[in-house]
C-alpha cells in the first residue's frame, strides 16, 4: 500500500490530523462525561497515494466501531474558489472494524483543492483533512480546439453550446472560467444554467453549455424580469479563459473566442421531408450526402441519424458535419450495394434553438401547440443504383 502523503501545509500532498477517541465518544453522546476517557487511542484521518488515484481513510476507530458508522460518515468535496456549497463527490466507502476507506470514482485533478469531512454522527463536530495534487511543471499545451455551433449567425433563441477540447479538462470549475459579453464588451448577467453536475462527455474534452431556458421561453417570469440573453441584431462574444485547468492541473495554453451575430428567432421545428438527399452510386463507398434547410445540433444530428436496408438492418459506417453542420455525410464501412434503403432520424433531434421534429422547444403556454411527438422516427427512402 502506498504511504500516506504528508501535511498540506501551503496546498502540498496531503494532512494528518488526530483526535483522541473520547472526543468523538462526547460528539456521538453529546455530553460532558468522563466515560472511557482511559481510552486514547489516536484516531487519524489521511490521504493516501501522491496521485490522481489518490484515496482517504481514517484509521484508529475503536473496535467494531467502522462496520457500524452511517455510509456518510466520511465524505470528501471539491472546493470551489467562489465559496459555493456543492455535493459530495461520488465514490465507494469501504468499512472494517476499525477503518474506513474513501475511493473517489473519477480521478483527482492536479491543482484543484479538496476536503475530507469524517464524522461519527451527524451533529457531530468534523474532523477535517484538505489535499491538493501539486500541477505538474510541464507547459501548458491543451487548447479549445472548436466550439459548436460553428455559424457565425446564430438564432436569438439559441439553445446550447459545445465546447471541444484537445485533451481531458477538469470538472467542476466550468463556469469560472466562461464569459458571454455583448458587442461593447459588457457581461451578459446570468445567461448560462448552470449545473452542478456540468455535462461533460465520457472523455471529459466536450462540454456542453446550456441558455437558461428560463430567458428562452415565452411567457416565463425569467425572460421577464432578465429579458432574453440574445437579441437579433446584435454582436456577442463567448470566451473561454486560460485559467481553466486541464485534468493534468495545467491551464490551457491559450484563450479562445466565438464572435457571433443574433438573428431571428427560430420556432420552426425541423422537417426532414425538406432535406435533399444525394444518393451514392452502387460498388463504391461514396458518401450519402444530405442537405438541411437549417444547421442542425451538431452532436444529435451525428448520433440520431441512420442508414438502414429495406428490411430495417442497419448499415455500419461513419458520419461527419460540415457547411456549419448543414449537411450531413455517411461513409458506409463496406462498399454499397444495388437496391433500396432509408434514412432514419430520430424526432428527438434537434436544430440550434432546440426544436424537434413536430415540436417547438419554446411553446408559448398562452397560444398551446403540440407537445408530444406523434412518431419516435421518421423515415426516408433512397435509392442506391
């Protein structure tokens, strides 16, 4: 077993703290007595490991004492810098006799401050042990390598952002380290909902960054008392700084910015019978080629688009966006073969302002409208000849 990591005393690997057990004996009873004060066997809370797999236990409980002790008793948080209060961090306890075990599920992050919290009871007093992963002294070298959607002219109501990294980033700190300002440079007051589990992909470089819907929907007391966050006619920046840190602790190694312009609102859901498609021709691995009569979501429209045969057998291949994600491409893994197929689209996705096929993201509850969608899929033929 690796040794446990030494005091944290200016944010370095880790703290030992001791408290004799008759004073967590008087936290668990909440009184004054003298009772088993012979006993002082040292009770220690530490981190263990040097890394990101680094892990807590406490140690030195009286006997039996561990298998008895409630599944919170020790917790372990991610500080933030703003003060905020945010959930434990998700991870397994490991109980014995006289230890528990802490092991975080996702790796710590160099650079980022935590805290192991162990109690005995609830109303009992804390005993505390910071730690902080040193960053690495290596220069920085992620970057932002693309933000979604990639047009220049966005609608007034637009729902969401992707922001792709070229490598792991850390979590928790998203919405330090972003900014949307207006044409004259002033911050946009409120304009992202922030989360407390951000929406990050499994390998932690696609973030995804959602309007309040509360300033996009018609008819609620946000877009009421805040107004919208865009408005059509106007010039916007979202910027993301270099301080954010990837999950090796280092900061990015440069800013990056999206200028875009506001248009109209769009409150059309997406009708697929207006999309042209391109047939590929027989024996080859052409493209299938289809064309939206509006950029798209660029994520949904890669992950709910398909190509099937006739008798519904779907066909294996590789997708891509381009023409700012108003059009769609298909690579088939084989070469095509003569006959009949169809394109299936899931009526879940989505275009920029967040309509479905058949259904508008913002429905104005005063006017009604369809709120439901009739049919999960929507099929359309081709021909490969």
């Amino acid at each position: 077993m690796p040794a446990p990591a030494g005091p944290d005393r200016s944010g370095g690997a880790g703290v030992s703290l001791r408290l004799a057990w008759r004073t967590i004996l008087l936290g668990i009873l909440g009184c004054g007595a003298a009772a088993n004060a012979g006993h002082a066997a040292p009770i220690e809370i530490r981190w263990v490991g040097n890394g990101p797999s680094a892990w807590v236990e406490v140690v030195g409980l009286p006997p039996g004492l561990g298998r008895a002790l409630p599944p919170d008793a020790l917790l372990v948080f991610a500080e933030q810098e703003s003060g905020a209060k945010i959930p434990p961090m998700a991870g397994t306890m490991h109980r014995d006799e006289a230890r528990v075990r802490f092991e975080p599920r996702f790796p710590l992050v160099r650079g980022l401050r935590y805290r192991a919290e162990f109690r005995t009871a609830p109303d009992a007093t804390p005993l505390v042990a910071p730690f902080r992963l040193p960053a690495e002294a290596v220069a920085p070298s992620t970057v932002v390598t693309q933000i979604f959607p990639s047009a220049d002219t966005l609608p007034e109501n637009q729902l969401k952002f992707y922001v792709h990294f070229s490598a792991p980033m850390a979590r928790g700190v998203a919405y330090r380290h972003l900014r949307l300002r207006s044409g004259s440079g002033a911050e946009i007051e409120l304009p992202f909902l922030e989360l407390e589990e951000e929406l990050w992909d499994q390998p932690m470089t696609r973030l995804t960054l959602l309007i309040d819907p509360g300033r996009i929907k018609r008819g609620v007391k946000p877009l009421e008392d805040l107004g919208p966050v865009f408005e059509a006619g106007r010039e916007y920046t979202l910027e993301i700084a270099a301080e954010w840190r990837d999950a090796a602790g280092r900061p990015l190694r440069e800013r990056f910015e999206k200028k875009f312009r506001a248009g109209l609102a769009d409150r059309d859901p997406p009708d697929p019978r207006r999309w042209q498609i391109r047939a590929p021709v027989d024996a080859t691995r052409d493209a299938l080629v289809v064309d939206f009569d509006e950029p798209m979501d660029q994520a949904l429209a890669r992950r709910l688009i398909r190509v099937e045969t006739a008798s519904g057998q779907v066909v294996s291949g590789e997708t891509e966006l381009t023409n700012q994600e108003r059009r769609w491409r298909f690579f088939p893994a084989v070469p095509w073969s003569r006959g009949d197929y169809r394109l299936g689209v899931a009526a879940t996705i989505e275009d920029l302002a967040g309509n479905n096929i058949g259904k508008r993201f913002d429905v104005d509850l005063r006017e009604g409208g369809p709120r439901r969608l009739e049919e999960p899929v929507v099929r359309l033929a081709f021909t490969v000849q």
